[in-house]
C-alpha cells in the first residue's frame, strides 16, 4: 500500500496527488520509485508493495444523482479520498490472482490499471464469489444486488 506522509487524510491533498499519478518515466529514480505524483517544478516519487491504488471503502450510489435509481451504481473509492477518488463498482471485472490471493478491481490507467480491494471488504465480498471449476481455481462468478455476474478475467492480462 501507499503512504503519504506530512498531509494525513487530507481529501483535497490525496485527491491533488492520485489524480495526478502516473508511471516514472524521468529516467531517474524508475526502478525505486515507480510512479509520480507531478505538482509544477516538484515530482513527488512513490514506491508502494504492489500497486498504489487500494480499493477501501464502497460508497452507496448518490441519491441526488439525476439517474434513475436502477442505473445508479455503488462506487468503490481508493487511497483515503472519499467520493472524489472513486470509480464505479463493476462486480463482473473483478478479479482473485492466484500468486497472492488478493481480490483486484480496475482503477485508473495511469495509477496501474488495477488495485487491490482492502482485505476487510475482499473477506466480507467472500461469500458473494463463486468456484464454478472449484476452490483450487479462481473464482468465476460473484453475486451483486442479486445477480449473478461471470467474471471476465479482464485484469489477468494486465498484471
């Protein structure tokens, strides 16, 4: 996981530095550091385990959003932001890698592609995912306000 240190949980830091990160290609620093957060003259560098945007909390769909209330979607939100460093839920893209077991959702290109869901709310979403080719394999499907959605194994390519 990312750490940003000196700014806490501050939203409108958090939202500033994610929405602008973006792959290390400066020439310097790339292997030790691989994105950066870009603000004027200033790079501010990140290294992080695997990915730097990890999926916390889901947010309810905006009941004061002009849609109807059957295309509202829940959102997931990353990295401490809140409803301004969110994505759209989309249950049929997530995905378990075999090698360490964690469940991943898409998240935005320029942060990696996809990130991992927080443990707490992976092992909640656990009873809700299928093992149509058994518990060894990964799972095939995941259920979501009633319905059942195929995972589409979307991420596996890009990871």
């Amino acid at each position: 996981m990312a750490t940003v240190r000196g700014h806490g949980n501050d939203v409108t830091f958090l939202t500033f530095f994610f929405t602008r990160l973006e792959p290390n290609r400066s020439g310097r620093y790339e292997r030790e550091f691989p994105f950066v957060s870009r603000c004027g003259a200033e790079r501010n560098l990140l290294r992080c385990e695997h990915r730097p945007i990890v999926f916390t909390p889901l947010l309810p769909p905006d009941a004061s959003s002009s849609a109807s209330s059957s295309s509202r979607r829940a959102v997931l939100s990353f990295c401490g932001g809140g409803e301004r460093l969110a994505v759209p839920l989309r249950p049929e893209a997530l995905v378990m890698l075999p090698e360490n077991g964690r469940l991943y959702h898409p998240a935005p290109g320029r942060a990696g592609g996809a990130g991992p869901v927080r443990s707490a709310l992976a092992l909640e979403w656990g009873s809700r995912l299928e093992y149509e080719q058994g518990p060894e394999q990964p799972p095939t499907h995941f259920w979501w306000e009633g319905k059942r959605y195929r995972l589409t194994g979307e991420l596996v390519s890009g990871n």
